[in-house]
C-alpha cells in the first residue's frame, strides 16, 4: 500500500520530514511543529487494508491510553493521537533520534563501565514509572529501549502491554506474545504477561549488558524454549560485582512469585554500585534464530511448546496443526518432535485418510509402540 505521508508533507501544524525507520505496523517519520518550534516523532500505523479494522484500531487505541498514563524521563513521550480522514490514525510523540539500544549494542565494541550502569539506572527507573502506572509494559527488549542526543534511555512501544488488573484494557491477544530471547518462563507456557515477567525481561537486558551474551539461547526455538524452562542461569563471571549477579539471579528466578519486588529495587541496587570492574565486550546477535527457525510462526511454535510443557505434569491436551500446502506445517512438526524427543517423550507418527479416520489407526500405532514394534509410520495428512 502507497503511504500516504511524505517527506515535505503537511499534517496540521506539522511538517513531515526525513523517514526514521519502519516496521510490520507503520513508518516513523520526524517532523516539526511549526507553531511550538520542536521536533516530533509521527509514527503511522498501516492495516492490511485501505482502512484500520476495528480490533487493530482498538489495539493502537490502548496502547496510548497505556503510553499517556506514564510519566517519566526514561519513557517515551506521547503528545496526541492524529486520528486521519482515511481511518488510520498516527501517534504525535516526543522525538528520540539517538538510535535503540539494540543497534548500540550491534556494533561489537565494549561499552564503559560507568556507562553500563547508567544505561541500566534508567531502564530500570522508566520500568518503575511504568509499573507504578499500573502498566505491565510486556516487550521489554534492546529494540524498544530508545537513546536520546544525550544517551538517555527511555522505553517505548506498548503495543504488547496492557493495564493492571483490569486484563479487558489489554493490548496484547491471550497466548504466547513477546520476543523469545526476552520472554519469562510463564509467558512462554502461555500466561498473561504481569509485572514480574517485565522483571524477568529486564534480567535478560541486565545480564546481556553486563556479559556481552544472553544468559538462554539455542540453535533454534525449540532449544531456546527449553533452555529458558529448564536451564539454570550461567554464571555471569568473576569479573562482574557480586552484588549485580545477585540482582540478575533475582530476575531470572524461573518462578514469577520469587523474583525481584519491583524495579524500584533494582534502581536502588545500580545506584549503590559505584562501577564495574572493566568494560564490558557485547556479542552482537543475528537477527533471527538459525536452524529451522521460522519468520512469523513464533506463536504457533510457542504453543505447541506449551502443549508439551503441560505434558510432564500429566495435563496434558490436543493441538491440531492445519493450514494452507508450504507454510511451514512440517517444519513445526518437525521441531517439537525434537523437543519431545530431548524431554524422553515417544513421538508416534500415524498415517491418516478419510477412509481410515482418527482413531483406528491411531490405535494400531499405539498398540505397535507398546509391544516394541520399531517400524516408523509417515505422516500423511490428506
């Protein structure tokens, strides 16, 4: 779809300028208020459509009822929602044009000491505003951590957050949201993010800032999940304040009720360490996962994932993989397989046909599987 807006274009008493970045919801582009004299941010949401449907619009529409409630030099600043003639609407909000944390941290160079602790002072003091909004902001990640001129670091996007405890104000769909290297064990399962999964997100954010690495990854998704569910946390090393890899050590508590209080704390904590030991080397990461990592089947994956979680305890359930011939059904088959198979589960195959239904065949390969029968049945899901 053709933007609308362009550079040298008139929004009211904006003047729209250079493009600063796009994503899959909308393009960003600076601009001027020509009546204040201030540069702004104009962030345009785009639908699939000629014309935002009701759920996406009611989705923007929360997160700058959740964007406006929080006040904070560490958290982006929303001035005014331009609701356009053409249905879409755009977010007028404080400009911000030091780049992310993420790109700072893609450039493979050591970041100071001082600096570290800095930039995770005021991470942590715009969480505290947040929370203290009643906001469980739900993405906490290097990508949505935005550095201004100065290098202040403020939060932004709460396109994943919603309010506390009223769930209906959430902008965020039920299921597994977030971004995987940054998602807390319960979210992955597929619970409501809450305050304490903020925390466990900024415990990734801290241990990455203080090692260079994340403290759970994997070759794929799969090895991913699993770490985050099962592995304890790697030592962050003799080199980092044992006062910090207690802090790290409370948020990334694999329990929700038994991390960090609150962000407050963890302020207090970075405000009483004075410096680090020596600069910190950041590995850069790749952009996405390799292996059989897909793009956009981070959902699916998740719950399929959270299926086989619920099946160790014995509570287990159904999940029914359909769709379109290529689109990757196989592929997500095939990655919890792996995962099942690592966690000791049998993983039977069965063929399936109209003729044959459900239920015999399903028996036969159970009944083959229980006696020792070692032949492999192909899945054939016509």
């Amino acid at each position: 779809m053709a933007e609308r807006y362009e550079e040298g274009d008139r929004l009211g008493d904006l003047l729209i300028g250079p493009e600063l970045g796009r994503g899959a919801f909308g393009v960003v582009h600076r601009a001027v208020d020509t009546k204040l004299k201030r540069d702004v941010a104009l962030k345009f949401f785009r639908g699939p459509g000629p014309r935002l449907d009701p759920r996406e619009r009611n989705r923007i529409l929360t997160e700058a009822q959740l964007t406006c409630r929080i006040s904070s030099p560490h958290v982006v600043t929303l001035y005014r929602i331009h609701d356009l003639d053409d249905g879409q609407l755009a977010f007028e909000m404080e400009c911000v044009a030091g780049g992310t944390l993420d790109r700072l941290l893609r450039r493979d160079e050591a970041t100071e000491s001082t600096r570290t602790l800095e930039l995770l002072g005021g991470i942590a003091s715009g969480l505290q505003a947040v929370h203290a909004a009643g906001v469980v902001h739900g993405d906490i990640k290097p990508s949505n951590v935005l550095l201004d001129d100065a290098g202040t670091p403020k939060l932004a996007d709460f396109g994943l957050g919603h309010f506390l405890p009223d769930p209906a104000l959430s902008s965020a769909q039920l299921g597994p949201v977030g971004t995987p290297r940054y998602m807390a064990p319960e979210v992955g399962m597929g619970q409501r993010a809450t305050f304490a999964s903020d925390l466990w997100s900024f415990g990734v954010l801290l241990y990455r800032l203080l090692t260079g690495r994340l403290p759970f990854d994997g070759a794929n998704l799969c090895e991913l999940f699993l770490a985050v569910q099962n592995e304890p946390m790697p030592s962050l090393g003799p080199e980092v304040a044992p006062v910090l890899s207690r802090l790290a050590e409370r948020c990334l508590t694999k329990h929700p009720q038994h991390r960090l209080a609150d962000p407050g704390e963890a302020l207090r904590i970075l405000k009483s360490t004075s410096s680090l030991p020596a600069p910190v080397a950041v590995t850069p990461l790749e952009p996405q996962l390799p292996g059989h990592f897909q793009v956009g089947r981070d959902t699916e994956r998740a719950a399929l994932l959270a299926t086989l979680g619920h099946l160790a305890p014995g509570s287990g359930g159904a999940a029914l993989v359909t769709g379109d011939a290529g689109i990757g059904k196989t592929t997500l088959v095939r990655d919890l397989e792996a995962a099942a198979r690592r966690r000791g589960f049998a993983f039977i195959e069965v063929q399936l046909s109209p003729m044959l239904g459900l239920l015999r065949p399903l028996i036969a390969a159970l009944e083959q599987h229980t006696s020792g029968d070692p032949q492999r049945h192909a899945i054939d899901s016509q």
